[in-house]
C-alpha cells in the first residue's frame, strides 16, 4: 500500500458511533507489530495522513469523540406536500430534518465532544441571544435536583455560563434533545 501512498501516511485506529467514524489512538512506531499495539480482530483501522481528511483537520482521541443530538427549533413555515414515487405523499420542511408536532422540527446533527455550547450555537447558524434547552430527564433519581429548572415544560435553559463548557462537561449524551429558541420565538408581549 505504501508505493501508492504519497506523502505521511498514518494508521489510525477508528470506531463508528451514531455521530459517524471517530479517529482514536495513531500507531507512531513502525517497528512496533499491530497485534504488540493492541490491534485485534475485527479492529477498524483508518490510512490518512495524521493531520486531515479532504482539506479539513480531524480532531482524534476520547475528548473528541462526537456525540449525536437531536436539535429541536420551532417551525412557523408552511409544509410542502409532494408526491413522491408510487403516489406517496410526503412533507418536506428543510433539508434533513423532520417535522414533530405543531410547529416543532428535528434534525440529528453531530459535534464533537470537546466543542462547547457556544460553538455549537455557532454551528446551528443561531446569534448569541438564542436560547439554548436541554431536555429534563426525569426518572433518573426521582424528581429534579437543586437548580435544574425545567418547569412543567419538561426543558431546562442552559445558563450563559454553560456556553462555554463543552459537550462532555454538560454530560450531553448521543440521543439527547436540545431546543433552541431564537430571539424573535420569545416576545413579551
């Protein structure tokens, strides 16, 4: 494979996981056997250059590991109805994402774990006076613990100092709902 190979070449063990392929442990030492270096059956192993994938840079290893949510936002626009193959009718709201219930829409999207709430508000195209919700999950433990907030909404509003702790750090796990609310969605009047 190598006389194919231009330029650094790198192994790099891989997992997929519901946010897609994630890059871990680089193999550095080439005198060292793949088995010696923990590599078994049935392990993924990815060939890049250690640095980046079509042009953009990979962040690799545990505190990178993506984490897979289901971003909610209210939607005021009007359905599309369609007819697809065979007749079937569908409704398409935006790109990728699913309608809900009244004037709610889903979409699963991936960020890494080490990216902070803020940065995943950048990421969503959402200005900073967005307002960003985590589902309250009740059952774990009972009812909610000091502070958690949440209301009969089942949603809680993660304070301005949580924009700057990661995804890890907020314990936000693959599956988890996150509702954002843009400026204009709460009015007081």
């Amino acid at each position: 494979m190598q006389e194919l190979w231009e330029g650094d070449m790198a192994l790099t063990v891989a997992r997929s996981l519901p946010a897609g392929l994630h890059l871990y442990n680089t193999l550095t030492d080439d005198s060292v056997s793949l088995y010696s270096a923990g590599i078994r059956t049935n392990t993924d192993l990815f060939v890049w250059n250690g640095k980046q994938v079509c042009g953009a840079a990979v962040q690799s290893g545990a505190e990178w590991e993506p984490v897979l949510l289901t971003v909610v936002r209210p939607f005021l626009g009007e359905d599309v109805e369609q007819e697809g193959q065979n007749g079937v009718k569908c409704q398409n709201n935006s790109a990728g994402s699913e309608k809900v219930g009244p004037g709610l829409q889903r979409e699963a999207r991936g960020f890494a774990g080490g990216a902070t709430l803020g940065e995943v508000r950048e990421a969503l195209g959402e200005p900073r006076e967005s307002l960003l919700c985590q589902e309250n999950k009740r059952g774990r433990g009972g009812g909610q613990g000091a502070g958690e907030g949440g209301g009969a909404s089942g949603w809680r509003v993660f304070p301005p100092d949580d924009m700057q702790r990661t995804l890890k750090e907020l314990s936000l796990k693959d599956g988890d709902a996150l509702l954002v609310l843009e400026p204009d969605s709460f009015d007081s009047r």
